[in-house]
C-alpha cells in the first residue's frame, strides 16, 4: 500500500507546482467546470419545478 500512498503525494505536489507555476489555467478550468454545475442544477431546478 505504500505505493498508493507515494503516487497520492506526488500527484498532489504536481498540482501545486502546476497552479503556482501557471495560474491563469487552473483558474479557468475551475471557472469553467463550476459553470458547468451551475448551468445543470438550473436545468434541474426547471425540470423539477415543471414537475409540480
């Protein structure tokens, strides 16, 4: 189980070094993804709205 262990930090120290080396990326991805949710529970609050 070490291994499992070793791999979660690294992944972890490569996302830190990717958001303090380019910022602006992350910072989009992020925008973009919580558009993304945002845009879906409008359209379930719609639908469940129309339900009623």
């Amino acid at each position: 189980m070490p291994t499992k262990k070793y791999m979660t930090w690294a992944a972890a120290a490569f996302v830190a070094y990717y958001v303090i080396r380019e910022p602006d990326r992350p910072a989009r991805s992020v925008g973009s993804a919580a558009g993304g949710l945002a845009s879906a529970a409008g359209s379930l609050s719609t639908f469940v709205s129309t339900l009623a």
